[in-house]
C-alpha cells in the first residue's frame, strides 16, 4: 500500500501537481478529440492550423517579411490577400506581431503595409493587432518578453515572430535549438493559437539556416519557402518546402508602385535543382504522395492499365512526365514499398507507406 507519510511537504506539493500533468497527458481511447481548427489556406490547402507553428524562409531581399504581411492582413480582414486566405475564430481573432530585427521607422512601415492591405484605417490605433519592436533586447529578453506578452494578450490567434535566429545566441547550438522549437510547441498549444516565423536560409545553398532549420524543417506544420525570380528579380515565388497537408500551387509576386505585394497572374514557374526529378528513386516521401494523393483522387483503381494511367496522372501533376516503361517500373517500386496495395480486382493508394 502506497503512503505519502514520510515525504515532506514539498514532496506533496509536486506530487500533487504531477497527479494533474499524468491526468492532463493521459489519452482516452474512449474520449472525442476535435482536430486543430485551419486559420490560414491556400486554394484550399491548409498550411495552419491553431495549436501548430509554421515559417517562412527565404534568401536576404528574397521579401518574406512582405509574403508575412499578406498573411496577417488577410488575418485582419477575412479576404483573401495574394493566395492567402485567413479566418480567426471570433474568440482569437487578435494578432501579435514581433520584429526583432528591424528599426521603429521600418517596422512602422511594414504595419503601415499590414493595415493598407487588409483595407483598415492608417490614421488610428487598431485593436486586433499588436506589434512589438525587440531589437535593442537580448535574446534571453525577448524571449522573457514573448512569454510574458502571449499571458497577458487576450483572444491572440496568430503570433508572428519576425527573425526566430534572435531568440537563440547560437544558432549551431543543438540544445538552444531544441529549446527554442519545444518552446514553441509550448506556446502554440497551452494558448491555442498559431505562431508563424521567419528564418534565412543559407547563402550557398537553399537549406534552412543552422540546427534551428534541421529542428524547424523537423517539427513545424508548414514551411514556406519565398525566393527571387532567376530571370526577373523583382518577383518573388513562393512555394511549399514542407507541408503536411497536400502542396499548393507555387505562386508569385512583386511589389508594385504602392509598395504593396501584389499577385503575378500567369507566372511561369521554372523547377529548381532541388525539384527537377531524375528518377522516382530519388524523390522524397512527400513527393510520392503528392503524386499518389492526385492519382487516387477519384478513390480505387480497377485494372491494372487504369492504374498505369492513374499513376501518369498523378506523377505528372509534380513535373515527373515518363512513359509507360518507366511506369511499369515505378508501379512495381511503389508495390513493393505498399504505397499501392491490391484491393480485389482494383488497386488502393496506402497512406501508411513509408519510403
């Protein structure tokens, strides 16, 4: 038989709390739990959800803070800006905006940019948004200010945290990183909203900055990635880097005479290195089920001609157009990895594949 008698006092009071956090974790196979709600899509692709955080990347000038302001005036307004398209629930309809790399006078401008674009007033204080300047803080401190302000904010739906490198001393610390990311976490689910932030990506290469990008490219719903035209710098393409639910449509913009984002109708996309395919062997999972998720839209596939088709159908929906060898071939590979499973006559796409 179990007894307290012998611990102290402050023995009881831990083990009281731990009795709550066990009951708090503990799932219930019996218990109904709702899914995160979606606040922000595009085209109907649902790139955040509450409770989740996302990023954006991109090269120095590649103009992410101007992809984030569409983001939250679209958050602001209900309407769609760019491709975005954001709904708050009426009890976190409020936004919390921080720079941390930026002077007054510029971040002044970017909330200037915010409101013009949600088409709100520019000459009186809004209350659905709060914008926060830290660059003059440690990092400890801001960090310390962020906590504070996400406790004492009521009905935030969407942090923003412009330069997450800020928040760390040492952005090649595995543990700040770790750190940082399960802070995030933190934040994210105890106060129910959604945090989108905004890391670099290297010079010389497109991958994420340091071990916070390994951890960001590891935990978070959605990265997006915003780069310079090869052809025309003046326009940004934006695409998915990561994203759990299917990938969207790249998309682009430029910034007008206004100063203000505005969609490039009808851009012609060239593929990067990164996404050019040489072989089904070499594309990641989420590649293959892209593709797999467009092949099966239509449910089963019955007959083994149909699925070659279903598979043409599919592949080349992400740029990787073969002929009917090579689609023999890619079938026999995805059967084998039980991407495709056979289903009486027909044949099934498996969710549960792992490549």
């Amino acid at each position: 038989m179990k007894t307290d008698m012998a611990l102290p006092d402050n023995h009881r009071i831990d083990e009281e709390k731990y009795r709550s956090l066990l009951k708090y974790i503990r799932l219930s196979v019996t218990e109904k739990y709702d899914f995160p709600q979606e606040i922000v899509q595009i085209d109907g692709v649902t790139i955040a959800t509450l409770g989740n955080f996302s990023a954006s990347t991109g090269k120095p000038k590649s103009k992410k803070t101007f992809n984030v302001s569409a983001i939250v005036a679209s958050a602001l307004s209900g309407k769609e800006v760019l491709k975005y398209k954001a709904e708050l629930p009426p009890c976190k309809n409020r936004v919390l905006y921080i720079d941390t790399e930026q002077s007054k006078c510029h971040c002044h401008k970017v909330l200037h940019r915010i409101l013009t674009l949600a088409d709100l007033p520019t000459d009186q204080e809004n209350d659905r948004i709060e914008f926060f300047v830290l660059r003059e803080y440690t990092p400890d401190q801001r960090r310390d200010i962020i906590r504070w302000a996400l406790h004492e904010e009521e009905n935030i739906g969407l942090v923003i945290i412009d330069g997450i490198r800020d928040l760390i001393h040492d952005i090649n610390s595995p543990s700040e990183s770790l750190d940082i990311i399960n802070e995030l976490m933190r934040w994210s689910s105890y106060y129910e909203l959604h945090i989108h932030t905004v890391l670099h990506l290297n010079k010389g290469d497109d991958n994420t900055r340091g071990h916070i990008g390994t951890e960001l490219n590891n935990k978070a719903e959605t990265i997006l990635q915003i780069s310079k035209n090869a052809e025309n710098g003046k326009i940004s393409e934006v695409r998915a880097m990561h994203i759990r639910d299917r990938e969207f449509t790249p998309f682009a913009f430029e910034i007008g005479d206004d100063s203000l984002p505005h969609l490039v109708e009808d851009h012609q996309f060239k593929m990067s290195k990164r996404e050019r395919l040489s072989s089904y062997t070499d594309m990641t999972e989420q590649q293959h089920r892209s593709a797999l998720e467009a092949a099966f839209s239509d449910n089963d596939v019955s007959g083994y001609q149909s699925l070659l088709d279903a598979l043409k159908k599919g592949y080349d929906s992400i740029g990787y157009c073969r002929g009917r060898n090579t689609l023999v071939n890619l079938c026999k590979f995805l059967i084998q990895h039980d991407a495709i499973q056979k289903n009486g006559r027909g044949y099934m796409y498996n969710e549960n594949f792992h490549i």
